[in-house]
C-alpha cells in the first residue's frame, strides 16, 4: 500500500482558453472530472461559456468562471492571467487551445494578408506573447510557494506537420505553434514546469462542420487507421492524462490525438 500522501487536486487550477465549446469544452469537461477549479476563457459567447462552467461544477470542479479575452489581443491575455490569478489565486495548467479556421479556404495562391494576418495572429502570435506572460506568472506563483510543478499544454494539429494548400495560413500558424511548443519546454524545464503539445487530427466540432460529409466519406474510406471522428472529448482525455502528473520525466512530448492519421503507411 503506497503510503504517500494524496494530492489535494480540489484546489488545482486550470485555464481553457477558447474553453466554451469544441475541444476545449471537452477538455474543460475530463478536467472537471479530475476535480480541477477552471477558467473558462471565451471571446464572445458569454452564454456557452457559462453553461460551461455550471456543467463543470456538475461533473465536479470545485469553481467554475468564465473570464472574457481575445487571445490575440495581448492586453487582454495578460488581464486573463491577472484576474484568474485574483479570482483563484493559483494557476497549475494552461491550456492554449483557442483557435480560428480561416474564415474561408482558398488555394494557397489566393491567401490574403486579411486572412493570414487573422489566423496567424489568433493561433501563433497570441498563444506566443501570451505563454511568455504565462511563463513569468507561473515563476512568480512557484517563488512565492504558491503552486509546485505547473504544466503548460499547446492544442496544435495534425497541420503542423501535414500541407493543406487550401488553408496555408493556418498550416503555417499550427507548424509553428509545434515549435514554440518546443522553446517553452526547452526554457522552463530547468524551472520544473513541464510543457506538452496535443496533436488532434480531425474532431467533430464547429471548425469542421463545413466539411463533415467530405470528411465522413474519406475516414469510412480509411483515411485514418481508427476509422472515426474524434471527439472533444478524446482531446480532453490526453489533456487530463497529462494533467494527472503521469508523464514526470517527458516534456516538450508531442500526444497525436488523431486515430492514427499521423502514421505513414506502405
Ligand atoms: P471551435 O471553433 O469549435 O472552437 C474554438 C474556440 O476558440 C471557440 O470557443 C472560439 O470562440 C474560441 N476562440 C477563437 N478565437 C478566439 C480568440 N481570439 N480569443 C479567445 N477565444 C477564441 O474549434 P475547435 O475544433 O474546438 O478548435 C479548438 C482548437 O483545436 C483550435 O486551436 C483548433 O485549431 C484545434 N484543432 C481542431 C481540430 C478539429 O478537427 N476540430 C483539429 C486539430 C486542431
């Protein structure tokens, strides 16, 4: 029988940005099952973000808030960080998982400034600044015996690594999330805080709802191994694994959630 001490993991805090729905609702809902206190971070939607929250509590979160920022606005990521900090005193996760699609797909040769601009700044550019203000704030919560090992989580895809030519800018923006995945793990190991990326593949949410039937086709089709949709709640499942301290010697750890898409085939 282990004679260590259990975690009190009532009092741990978890930060979803984009939280409300999709994926990161589902990862709101396994970390709420681990008996994280959250943040819901949203953009606009006040309503899912809230209905979020109360389901959170149901599934056993101790505390449930939605905060509102735009995360590619950088004023409002660091006041995310400055009000969960004042509303839960601690942050243990942060889950960068907020993103856009471009709002339309076009051939590579037709990509606008407007488009690249917006997805690059909310998928790569925000999540940049914002885990560099994260980074410090976790250091100042450790020096000040406020919180012992917190782990940091990117939500990237299957598009960092595999070239969509209709929807370049959001390729470029997931391939380079991958590697700033990779410099914060580097540079906050020495601190013992642990930096994991979460690969999905192709998940049934909003993102991909335009794209459904063409996608239904090709998984029945075997385009990935395991022959089906992933669901938000499969991310959150690899999210709350990590969340659980299961992986103490791994950082900088790439996790595909992806049925298996991600494997070269002969
Ligand atoms: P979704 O559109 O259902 O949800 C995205 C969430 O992010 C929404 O709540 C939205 O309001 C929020 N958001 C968008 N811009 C924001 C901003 N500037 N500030 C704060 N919140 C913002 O999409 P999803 O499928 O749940 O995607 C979640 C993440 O997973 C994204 O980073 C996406 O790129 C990634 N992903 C999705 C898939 C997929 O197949 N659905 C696959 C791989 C990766």
């Amino acid at each position: 029988m282990s004679t260590a001490a259990p975690r009190d993991d009532r009092s741990r805090v978890a930060v979803v940005t984009g939280g409300g729905r999709g994926i990161g609702r589902g990862i709101v809902e396994e970390l709420a099952a681990a008996r994280f206190s959250l943040v819901v971070n949203y953009r606009d939607d006040l309503e899912s973000a809230a209905a979020c929250c109360r389901q959170a509590e149901s599934l056993g979160s101790p505390t449930a808030i939605p905060i509102r920022a735009d995360v590619s606005d950088l004023v409002q990521g660091r006041r995310l960080i400055d009000e969960t900090i004042g509303q839960l005193g601690r942050i243990d996760l942060w889950v960068n998982n907020a993103g856009v699609a471009p709002r339309v797909r076009r051939d590579l040769l037709e990509v606008t400034p407007e488009s690249w601009d917006h997805v690059v700044g909310t998928n790569l550019r925000g999540p940049f600044f914002l885990t560099q203000s994260v980074s410090g704030a976790l250091i100042r919560l450790q020096e000040q015996g406020l919180v012992r090992e917190p782990q940091i989580v990117f939500i990237t895809s299957i598009s960092s690594t595999h070239a969509s030519i209709n929807r370049a800018e959001y390729c470029v923006a997931k391939a380079g999330l991958s590697m700033v995945a990779q410099l914060f793990a580097v540079a906050l190991a020495p601190r013992g805080i642990r930096v994991y990326e979460v690969r999905p593949g192709i998940i049934d949410t909003d993102m991909t709802r335009a794209v459904h039937e063409q996608y239904s086709e090709r998984i029945a089709a075997g385009l990935s191994p395991i022959r089906r949709w992933g669901t938000p709640r499969d991310v959150g499942r690899a999210v709350a694994a990590i969340a659980s301290d299961s992986l103490p010697f791994s950082t900088g750890e790439v996790i595909h959630v992806d049925g298996g898409l991600h494997l070269r085939t002969l």
